[in-house]
C-alpha cells in the first residue's frame, strides 16, 4: 500500500526544504513575479472582464465567455500556429517555478509532486477526484447560468479541422498544470515558507483560483473557489499536485470534447 505522503512532500507543505539560503523579501518578489506573469495577471484580467459584463444592459447569461475560440478565422494553417503558441507560451512560467525550485536544491517539479514517480497514484486518484469535481461543477454551472449569476460558458468554437481535438486536448493539459503547479503547488509552498498560516494559505489559494475564473460570472468564482479549497486539503493529504493535474485535465477533455460533440443536439446544454 502506497504512503499517502512522503518526506519531500512534508518538507514543502510546511515550508522548508532547500530555502534556508533565501532571503523573505527575495520569495517574496519572487512570488509576485511568477504571479504577475501568469494567474495573477489572468485574476486582474477576469475582474476587468467582470465588471465589463455586469455593466453591459442584459443579464449576465445572455453573454458568453468563449474559451477556445479560432485566432484566424478561415486560415486553418494560421489558426493552428496561433493555438500551438498560446499553448507553448502558457506554459513559460512553470518552466520558470521549475527553475527556481531547482535552484534552491529542492528538486525542481518534483518537490512538489509533478513527476514520473508514482504515475498509478497520480491517474487513479485523479480519475475519481474528476468524477467528483466534473460532476457537481456541471451542476452549479447549470444552477449558476439559470439563476442569471454566470455567463454561458463557450468551451471551445474553433471550426471544423483536423487539428481541433488534439489542440483541444493539448489546450486542457496546458490549463491543468499551470494552474495546479502555479497555485497549488508552487504558491502553497512559497506562502509556507513565507510564514503564513495554513488557513491563510489555502484561502489565499482558492480565492486567487476562483478570481481567475471571474470572467465567467459570480459562479464561476465560488464554483472555483470551493474547487481550489478541496485541491489545497488533498494537496497537503497527498503530497503530490500530480493527481491533481490529471484531474483538472480530465475534467477539462471532457467539457471541450463534449460541448465540441454535444452544442446544438441537446436541450440541456446551454450555447451562445
């Protein structure tokens, strides 16, 4: 039977491991750097976003926030240039957390669970955790919309081409690890070696996740906000942020393939 935490893991959660050399002031730019350059940006371009719909005329579900949308309409082989950098740039700051872990000696990704290590762990933990999560955000998605506190989600309205699943698929991966390496792993650790409280941390976890998802509405926030609290608790049970990437893209794969399958043949899903 496989321990559900590891030395490596107890180390990161609790803040030490490898940054007795760095100053506080030093993670602390740090941290606000790596922010700056990916999830907090996105939280500051949500809120704009948010406040942009709550003050255009019309209730908020009768606007719609488009995920995977074409950058080059009718120009297939543009297009399919444009998705392949969004996606590659994306992922620039978890090379950069990866960087930074690797020069405090902590390991790189794998001290904070993104590994080869335990691939069995990581998939069969993340396949119920997206059952779960995927399930009941659907749900909340569909209560939030109809009580006119989200937009319609659009998840993906790129055309019909030979690339549209695999970037599609490729997309929700990218989605999964920047945004459990960055807020899950990376800021729990960085905050705990910071000295802040545990509580402290995994509000500040959540509340950074569901603010990059305000774009989508009042739902779309607490939705991913409670998303972000659970993440944190089985982060700190597990250890590892590797089955948490696993369920985020599952979760994602599956709200892209299925809205690119089902938009437009059947009634209880809501389309733009």
């Amino acid at each position: 039977m496989e321990p559900e935490t590891s030395p490596v893991a107890d180390a990161d959660i609790r803040g030490r491991g490898g940054a007795e050399g760095l100053s506080r002031s030093f993670l602390r730019s740090e941290t606000l750097l790596v922010l700056a350059l990916s999830l907090g940006a996105s939280a500051l371009s949500a809120l704009i976003s948010f406040i942009g719909s709550v003050t255009k005329p019309g209730g908020l579900k009768h606007q719609a926030a488009t995920l995977n949308a074409s950058h080059a309409p009718g120009r297939p082989w543009l297009d399919l240039a444009w998705q392949l950098f969004g996606i590659a740039s994306a992922l620039v700051p978890v090379a950069l957390v990866a960087h930074f872990l690797l020069r405090e000696r902590a390991g790189g990704l794998r001290a904070i669970g993104f590994d080869r290590r335990r691939p069995g762990f990581d998939l069969s933990r993340g396949v119920g955790l997206a059952a779960v999560i995927g399930g009941s955000g659907l749900l909340l998605y569909l209560g939030a919309r109809a009580a006119g506190a989200n937009l319609t989600v659009v998840p993906e309205a790129l055309p019909e081409v030979w690339w549209k699943i695999p970037v599609l698929i490729a997309s929700a991966v990218q989605n999964a690890v920047v945004e459990e390496v960055i807020v899950v792993g990376y800021l729990v650790r960085r905050l705990g070696q910071l000295g802040w409280a545990p509580m402290a941390v995994l509000a500040a976890s959540a509340v950074l996740r569901g603010s990059y998802h305000l774009y989508q509405g009042i739902g779309g926030f607490f939705g991913n906000m409670v998303m972000g609290v659970v993440f944190v608790l089985l982060y700190r049970r597990w250890g590892r942020v590797g089955p948490l990437v696993a369920a985020h893209a599952l979760i994602d794969i599956v709200a892209f393939l299925g809205y690119a399958l089902l938009a437009g043949r059947v009634g209880w899903l809501p389309t733009a």
